[in-house]
C-alpha cells in the first residue's frame, strides 16, 4: 500500500467480503473450493521474504542486495518477494523519494535500484540457489505522469465533475477504473512482460480486494500460459482462492496475536482466529502469517512495539500455525526502528542476532510434513489447557508426522494440565533433542512467553 492510512482499507474488506462474493463460491464446500487451483510444488513448505530494496543496503540497489543472497539462502528462505521495483512518478510525490506504490511505467526498472540486466542477474542467481522471485504488482492506480494518464483517461475512476480522482488520500496515485476491459488487456500484457523479460516466479499484488475479482481470475489464467505462476493478494477474501491467488494476508491473525499480547483478548481468542480461517478459507489456500511487514514496520510499528516481550513467541507462532510464515527486511537483524517510507532509511547489519532463530524455525517447518502449506500440510487439532486465557496448545498433524505445540501467551507464569488424548506418546523436543513421553494428561510450568515444540 502507499501511506499510512492503508488501516482504512479493513473496512472496504468488510464490504466487499459481504457485497462482491461469487454467488457459486457460496454453493461450494471447501474441499470443492480447494480443489480449484493447484499451487506450485515448490511452495509446499516454502518461507516468503520480504526485500525493500531502497532501504536494505546504503546503496539501496540490486547489485548491493545480491550480495545477501547466499546469506538468505543459508538461512533457508525460499521466496523473495521484492517491493514494487518500477520507476516511481515525480507529480505530487511523497517526500524526497516518493511512494514504490505510485508506478510511473510498468514495464522498466526503478533507476535508483540499478538496470534491467541488473535485476535480471539478481532472479538468475537466486533461481540458481533454489529460490523463487516475485514482484509486487500495483494494479490499482498509477502515479499522475503514468503515460496512460493522457493516453487513456478512459481507463481512470473520475469523480462527480469527471476528474481523474485519488483513492482515499493517497494523492500521489490515481485510481484505475476496471469496468473497463481494455485496460484488463493492458494490464495483463505488463505483468506477462516480466514473467518472460526477467522470467520470475509470480507477483505480490498490491490492494488486491479494490480490483474486480474477475479481473485477478482472468490475469491469472493468462499468465499461466506464459509459465505457471504463484501469485500473493493484499487482501482477504475468499473468493480470490477460487481461481486467482495462491496466498492472501492473514491480518485477522495478526491483529488477534498483537490485542493478545497487550492483554486485550485472552490466548484462546488466537485459536478461534486460526478456526474461522480455516473455516472461511478452506485448508488449501496459504495464509501469509507475519509479525511484520513494510506497512507493519512504517505505520503501526515494530513488531517490538506492537508484541513487546512476546514478540519471539509470535513469530514462532507464524512458523506452526497453518499458513506460510513471511520474514521482513531486517527482523533477523532485530530491526527495532520504523523504516521512512518516502525517504532513504538504511538497515543496519552489523550484527543479525537471530539469523540462527529463523534458520531453525525455517528447518522446523522444512523438515515435518505437518506443518507444511495448504493441503501439503497437517491437520489442526486444539487441545484445551486448564489456562486457556494465557496458553494456546496444539497438535499438527499428517501421517505419522506429528508436531505439538504448547506456549504461554502472556507475561505472567502459568500451571496448567493438557489433555493430548489419542496425541499421547513419546516426542522429540526441537530444541533440546532429548525424548520425552507424554501421558493422557500431563502437568507443564511456563515461564512468561516461553514456548516448548515437540515432534514425532
């Protein structure tokens, strides 16, 4: 999104979750819904990297990046989503930068990030190392000197004097009109561009519930002739997993771990998060779980700031939970600033105090097919504590794969007895590797934010 504001959007959510469904999704069980679109094999277990160029190195550009590259590999992120690489408008700018989300030409690359064959040498390698490249897609609107602006004023949203207008305040960006079905053409043609220009793996689209859902159907269909695509939404409808995105941002998880951790809802309130999802959903369609990301870190804060002393336990929580984890530039830096979002900001890197955390949280998740993506992965099973306000506890589960999970979602320490049922039996704790045997009903002692996982 492109400014402070995006919050705003929850509401437009709600409206169009309730107004602008598909009338057949409403007659299909999930598994019929799940059974509409396959996602690539290579997402199965995959974990997703957000990279904000402009801010990721002093140089802030491809070639500087690159040279992270191994490093991520090591860590074992499979997915590099890069913000909004195109030139950005100079009309009404934000700040001495601008917006990535305001796109000047939709087909050339940024000047301040490096060139074309610059950005092509970066996907090379990282295809090189087994990883898979998106690009955030702003299909939206476009920045005021965007060509189409006068060649085509047609493909705008006017206002009651027949003005090409602004979404919200974001006055540095006008909206595109989607009633109209060339610009569908158009649009389509400039994502192709990319997927044989720089041969990338898919998009990140931008405000993806404020474009017809018809449109995302049919773009998807097209651009998986060129080569099969995976494609991420900014938003939470549904619908879109029909036929258009493999991935959607789970927020209502993520709002529910933050009023959690500031003592406004009880643990237990995450847990019958996790459920309606999987309900609305189906259990085919990825959720992206997050602490962070570049509208999180610029506007609502720091995942320090948002989860305080739980903030550990809730990035652990994207990792085990159903859905695939995102990692944002500079959280295995335990980046604790707001990054500018219209002017050059640096990330630090002298030190990455918990590369190691996410490389084991990453090998967590690689190595039990349990918790795996969409159908690749287990089953959710609850187990209710006798402390339900303050613990969340349960069982992933797929074949003879099983991952139990117990933590205290809170700053005080907890007594509880957990019931595991048909659950029982001998694990592994991850992290200490010793074994250990669980009854029909066992007692547990956590301190403040502690987390324990056991496989088997």
């Amino acid at each position: 999104m492109t400014n402070k504001l995006y919050f705003l959007l929850s509401l437009p959510i709600i409206v169009l979750m309730a107004c602008n469904t598909n009338p057949d999704s409403n007659k299909m069980t999930n598994k019929e819904k799940n059974s509409l679109l396959q996602h690539p094999k290579w997402s199965k277990h995959s974990t997703i990297y957000e990279v904000n160029i402009r801010q990721y190195t002093p140089e802030g550009t491809f070639n500087a990046f690159d040279k992270h590259l191994s490093r991520l590999h090591s860590m074992g992120v499979d997915i590099l989503w890069f913000m909004p690489i195109n030139p950005i408008g100079k009309k009404n700018r934000k700040g001495s930068l601008g917006s990535y989300y305001s796109i000047k030409n939709y087909s050339a690359i940024n000047p301040e990030f490096g060139t074309l064959q610059d950005f092509n040498k970066l996907v090379k390698h990282a295809h090189s190392l087994g990883m898979h490249v998106l690009i955030d897609w702003v299909a939206n609107h476009t920045s005021w000197d965007h060509p189409w602006v006068k060649q085509h004023p047609e493909w705008y949203k006017k206002d009651s004097l027949g003005n090409i207008t602004s979404p919200f305040d974001w006055t540095d960006v006008l909206a595109l009109d989607y009633d109209n079905h060339q610009l569908w053409k158009a649009m389509t043609n400039e994502m192709k561009f990319w997927l044989t220009e720089s041969n990338i793996d898919g998009f990140r689209c931008d405000v993806a519930m404020l474009v017809r859902t018809e449109f995302w159907d049919s773009a998807r269909a097209e651009l998986d002739k060129v080569k099969p695509v995976f494609m991420l939404a900014e938003a939470e409808l549904p619908e879109h997993h029909l036929h258009a995105f493999d991935m959607s941002y789970a927020w209502k998880i993520d709002h529910k771990m933050e009023a959690i951790a500031k003592g406004k809802e009880p643990a237990s309130a995450l847990d019958t998060q996790i459920k309606a999802d999987l309900k609305s959903f189906g259990k085919n369609a990825y959720r992206m779980q997050f602490t962070s990301n570049h509208d999180e870190n610029t506007w609502n804060g720091t995942e320090y700031e948002k989860f305080g002393d739980g903030a550990k336990i809730m990035a652990v929580l994207t990792y085990v939970i159903p859905g695939m984890p995102l990692i944002y530039s500079g959280q295995e830096a335990a980046n604790k600033k707001r990054l500018k979002f219209f002017d050059k900001d640096s990330i630090s890197w002298d030190s990455i105090p918990l590369e190691d955390f996410y490389h084991n949280m990453i090998q967590l998740k690689n190595d039990n097919i349990a918790l795996w993506n969409g159908d690749f992965g287990g089953d959710y099973h609850t187990l209710p504590t006798t402390n339900d306000d303050k613990l969340i506890s349960f069982v992933r589960s797929k074949g003879d794969n099983r991952v139990l999970f117990i933590g205290n979602l809170s700053d005080k320490k907890v007594k509880t007895k957990i019931h595991l049922g048909k659950y029982k039996g001998f694990y592994q704790d991850w992290f200490t590797k010793d074994k250990v045997e669980f009854s029909d009903t066992n007692n547990f002692k956590l301190k403040p934010w502690q987390y324990n996982i056991f496989i088997r």
